[in-house]
C-alpha cells in the first residue's frame, strides 16, 4: 500500500472522532440556548410569581390577614354595639322623661277640663249628668219661702261672723288691734268674692248646667281658701252649704214656675174643652128643639090634610120623628159630657208615613165627634193623615189614658214632657193592653195609611218609568 493509503486509514478515525465531536458541539450548542431559553423563562416566570411562589407563606400570610381583618371586625362591631347601647339608654332615658312630662300635662290638662266644663253649657251637661231635685215643695210659693229662709240663715251667719272666719289671731307691730283690723279686711274682701262668684252662679243656673254651678261654687270657695291660706282665713262648711242650698232652691223654684205654667195651660185647654161642651150642648139642644118644633108644625098640618097630601105629611113626619131621635139622642150625649167633666174619648192613632213604623200617639179628647181631633193633628203639621185604631169612651177617661201611659211608660218617646203622648210600641202591644184594660173595646189593627202608600207607589211608578227610559238609550245587547 501506499502511504497515502496507509495514511487516509490511519486518518479516518480521528476524522470520525472529529466529526462526531463537532456533532456534539452542535447538538450541545443548540440544546444550551434551548436550556438558557428556558432558564430565561423561567426566571422570568419567577420573577413575575415571586410574590406567590411560596404557598405556606402565602397561606400564612392570607390566614394572618384574615384573623387580624377578623380581630378588626369584631372590635369595631363592639365599638358599634357599644355606641347603640349608649345611643338606646339615652333614647330610653328621653322617652321615659316624655312620659313623664306627658302624664304631668295630661293632668294638668284633665283639671283644666273640668275648670272649663263648670262655665261651658255643653261640656256641663254632658260631663255632670242630669239633675236630681233635693226638695219637695207642692208649689212655687214654698219654694220662694225657703229661698227667703235660707238667705235669713246667711245673713245670721255673716252677722255672728261665722261665715268666713280667721284661724289665727294675728299682731300687726306688736299691736293685736291692728292684726285684727287686718283679719276683719281680709274677712269682708272674702265675703264679696265668694258671694259675688256664687251670685253669678245662682243668677246663670238653668236646667242642663245646675250640675256644674255646684261645681263651680265649690271650685270658688276652694280657690279662695287657697289664696287665703297664708292669712288661715276660710269659708266656713256651714256658708258654703247654705250656697248650695240657695242654688238648689233657686233652681228648682224656676222648674217649679215652668211646671205651674204648664199646669195652668193645662187647666185653660181642660177649661176651653168644657166650655166648648157647653156650647155643643146648647147647640144640640138647640137643634133638638128645632126639629121638634118642626114636627109639632108637621103633625098640627097633618091633622087637617087628607089624601096624597097626608101621605107626604106622613113621609115628612117620619123623617123628622128620625132627625128628632138623632138630636134627642146627640143633645144627651152632650149633656152627659157636659155634666161628667171625667168623661170622654181615649184614642190611640199611628202616622207611619210621618213617624215611621210602631209609633203610636194615645191621647184623650173629650169633644163629641173625637174624629174631629184625630184630623186636628193629621193637619198641615205633619205629611200625611193619622190612622184611628181604637177610639175609647169612657166616663172616666183620664184614668184610662193614665192606665195606658203606665204601660208604656218606658217606651215613652219624650221622657220630660209628659204632653207630648208618643210611644214606641206595636200596634200588637197597644192591642194586647187595650183588650186588658177595656175589653169591650173595638180596635183597629190594620194600618191603612192610604196617603203614604199613594205617594210611595207614585214614586215607584216614577222610578219604574226613569228606569225604563235608560234602558230605551242603552239595549242590554247589541
């Protein structure tokens, strides 16, 4: 072989190593920048995560974070609760003080209220109730009699000086003279006041506010004593109640002058009533009179007549013998009534289209034609014409009307004017007590009332005929 043979075979081991070696370099070269791209990476990575990359100190540090936020919260919770305690308390505290300041105005108040319903006529009435009487005197005259007795009294006692009385003797510079002189003063400023306060009381006292100027007596006497506390000056209890007295006397002596008033009306009507009885019964015997003069005349000419003109005098002559028994026999009743002041007609009426149903007026009249009355009070008074259920005579008619009152005395419509005879009741109930208390007595239960059911079917028929002329503008279909 030649030895460039021997050479290129000696050579190409170390050719394979060389090229083997630039290999590895290459593939080493390419796979350090890969590794350095990487390391770059993830440093970059690292560097952008450095914050987190350690997880228990990230959790420590969150848990850290959460207690003391934790701690935070509740601390300033309890701060808040605290500050609402204190806020409550003091809500409480106010509310507590406004109740109080309430109740103290809210009595204040209800005194103030009672202050002013002693002057106020409505408030009186409403707040102190009705009246009950203390005395018991038949008439005006007594009544005046004690006024005049009660006011000798009081003067008695401003004369003897236990009216109003000090209960100290005092001493004016060492002088008890002069302590007197000022005790008499302020004894007489006393008396006017209250005399003064009681006057205005008595001179203003009326039916609804008798109550209150009791009250308001007493109210002044209280009032007096108070200013007059530091002086122990006083108005006696004795004083005081020989006021009352007076007011009370007062009071009723002027409800006792309107009673007689009413009694004395009473009388006159009962007086025209029995005077017109009179009358009717001068005019029925007047009348009576007549048709027998009439046929005395009748009869005389019958006595001469024959034939057809007999039998006229005869048809005359029945027909007045006829009109004769009817006046004979009204002339009678009117003397009956005339003579027997007690006697008379009890009626029981209803107005269901002026009053409404069960309300029935029971009065009595002593007129010979008692329709004559019952079409007195349907007059231009009231809408429609009353409806008779029973008309009643009786020879004592007083005590029946009286009778039926007590019966239905609770039901009584107007329970202080005992004229005015309206009850509340059923015809049926009127019924049942007229057939106990005068069972031979015809009574009428049917309500006519013609007027009023008149009008009301009037008025349906208006209604009926407004009703259908809507209906002709608007058809229920179309």
């Amino acid at each position: 072989m030649s030895d460039p043979v021997v050479i290129a075979l000696f050579a190409l081991p170390f050719i394979a190593v060389i090229v083997m070696g630039l290999a590895m370099w290459r593939e080493h070269r390419s796979w350090s920048g890969a590794l350095a791209a990487e390391v770059a990476k993830r440093t970059a990575l690292e560097t952008r995560f450095s914050g987190i990359i350690d997880a228990d100190a990230e959790a420590a540090c969150i848990v850290g974070a959460a207690e003391t936020s934790a701690h935070e919260r509740e601390a300033m919770a309890q701060q808040r609760l605290s500050s609402l305690n204190t806020e409550a308390s003091a809500v409480a505290e106010k509310l507590e003080e406004i109740r109080r300041l309430y109740g103290e105005k809210k009595a204040i108040y209800d005194r103030l209220a009672k202050q002013v319903a002693i002057f106020d006529d409505r408030l009186a009435f409403a707040e102190m109730g009705v009246y009950e009487p203390h005395f018991d005197y038949d008439s005006s005259d007594e009544f005046k009699a004690a006024i005049e007795a009660v006011r000798d009294r009081q003067k008695s006692l401003v004369t003897a000086k236990t009216a109003v009385i000090c209960r100290t003797a005092w001493t004016v510079d060492g002088s008890v003279s002069k302590g007197k002189t000022m005790s008499d003063r302020a004894i007489r400023l006393t008396l006017r006041a209250f005399n003064s306060e009681c006057d205005a009381a008595i001179s203003n006292t009326r039916w609804n506010n008798a109550n209150a100027m009791e009250k308001r007596i007493e109210n002044a006497r209280n009032q007096i004593d108070k200013h007059n506390a530091s002086n122990a000056v006083e108005i006696t209890d004795q004083y005081f109640q020989l006021k009352l007295e007076e007011l009370r006397l007062t009071h009723e002596y002027r409800e006792k002058i309107k009673e007689e008033k009413e009694e004395r009306l009473e009388a006159s009507r009962a007086a025209r009533e029995e005077q017109k009885l009179l009358r009717e019964m001068e005019q029925a015997e007047q009348e009576e009179a007549k048709y027998q003069r009439l046929l005395d005349k009748a009869q005389a000419e019958a006595a001469s007549a024959a034939g057809s003109t007999l039998d006229a005098y005869t048809q005359k002559i029945a027909l007045l013998e006829q009109d004769l028994a009817e006046a004979h026999a009204k002339a009678e009743r009117a003397r009956a009534m005339a003579e027997m002041t007690k006697s008379g007609y009890v009626y029981i009426i209803s107005n269901i289209g002026s009053f409404g149903p069960d309300f029935v007026k029971i009065g009595l009249t002593r007129r010979l034609d008692p329709a004559d009355r019952v079409r007195e009070l349907g007059d231009a008074s009231v809408p429609f014409l009353f409806d008779t259920h029973a008309i009643i005579y009786s020879d004592d008619a007083p005590a029946l009307e009286r009778a039926l009152h007590q019966e239905f005395a609770n039901e009584r419509v107007n329970a202080t004017n005992f004229r005015k005879e309206f009850f509340r009741v059923s015809i049926d109930q009127v019924e049942a007590a007229v057939r106990r208390l005068a069972p031979a007595a015809t009574f009428f239960s049917d309500i006519e009332a013609q007027e009023y059911r008149e009008t009301l079917a009037l008025r349906n028929a208006q209604l009926t005929a407004q009703t259908q002329q809507v209906e002709a503008h608007f058809p229920s279909a179309l």
